[in-house]
C-alpha cells in the first residue's frame, strides 16, 4: 500500500522535475522545436546543473531527481488503465480541515487541495505506526495525501505529525 504511495508521489515528482528542468533549461515558457543533435546523460547532466562528467553523471542526475522529491508539494497525472484512464492526485503539506469525509491539504505554496474519505482510504499515522482513523487526523497535522478520480478520493493518508 505504501509502496504505491511513494512509487505514485515519486512519478509525479519525476514527471513534474523532468518538465521543470526541460522548462529551464530551455529559458522559454512555450515548447520548443526538439533537437536533432542527440544528448549524452553527461550533457543532460550539465543542463541540470551538475558539474560530473561521464559516470557520474548518472548518478548526479538521479540524486537530483531524488532531491526534487523530497520538495514535492502536489501534483496530477494520468495513467491508462484496461478500461480507459485514471487520474491520480497527490499533495504534501498542512492539513488545514479534517473531517468525517473528507481532508483538505494545503501545500506551501497555498495550493489547497480536497479529497474524499471513504471506507477504501488508508490511513497511517506517525504515532500509531500503523492503521489508523480518520480522527486521528488533526488541522495543523503535516500530511501527504494520494488518491484517484475527480473529484480525488483519498486512497492513502500518511499524518506525519510526531
């Protein structure tokens, strides 16, 4: 359960790293012409600001990938699935309204989002370790939260107040 939590949030926030890096790189805010002269993983590398040649740059890549990580705060993507397609939400940040029902999470960048709670949501909690209740989720508690659909139902909620 949890390990779709961070494949899914670590997709998103790959996806999300690669289109902000390609945006920078490129300096241009509209999409550009791709080119035709192929780039080696040491001249990506460069373009994403690291200073490693050849091997390394493989790693340094990934570490960046993984650094881009640890500052997500939301994001939505799509997956096909046999009957057509899903849409996954996932946000990292305050919960600012806990109830019953539903959790809105406001990342810091102000973005607010709400998910559903139903009787499918997962939820864990710092304290507990394990299951949890909805209840157990207080306002002002940081959390990440992931779910499917519009409107997004919560699928996993991970309190990680201490």
């Amino acid at each position: 359960m949890w390990k779709t939590l961070a494949t899914a949030g670590a997709a998103g926030a790959i996806v999300l790293g690669a289109g902000t890096a390609a945006l920078a790189t490129s300096g241009s805010s509209s999409p550009s012409v791709p080119s035709s002269t192929p780039r080696t993983s040491a001249a990506v590398a460069a373009a994403a600001g690291s200073s490693s040649p050849g091997a390394k740059a493989g790693k340094s890549h990934k570490r960046l990938a993984f650094q881009r990580l640890r500052n997500f705060e939301h994001g939505t993507w799509v997956t096909k699935n046999g009957s057509g397609s899903v849409t996954h939400t996932a946000s990292r940040g305050t919960v600012s309204v806990v109830s019953a029902t539903s959790i809105t999470v406001k990342s810091d960048d102000g973005t607010s989002i709400t998910y559903g709670v139903d009787s499918g949501t997962k939820i864990r909690t710092h304290a507990k370790k394990k299951d949890a209740a909805i209840t157990d989720v207080k306002a002002g508690d940081k959390a990440v939260v992931s779910g499917t659909g519009t409107p997004a139902v919560a699928k996993h909620i991970l309190d990680t107040a201490r």
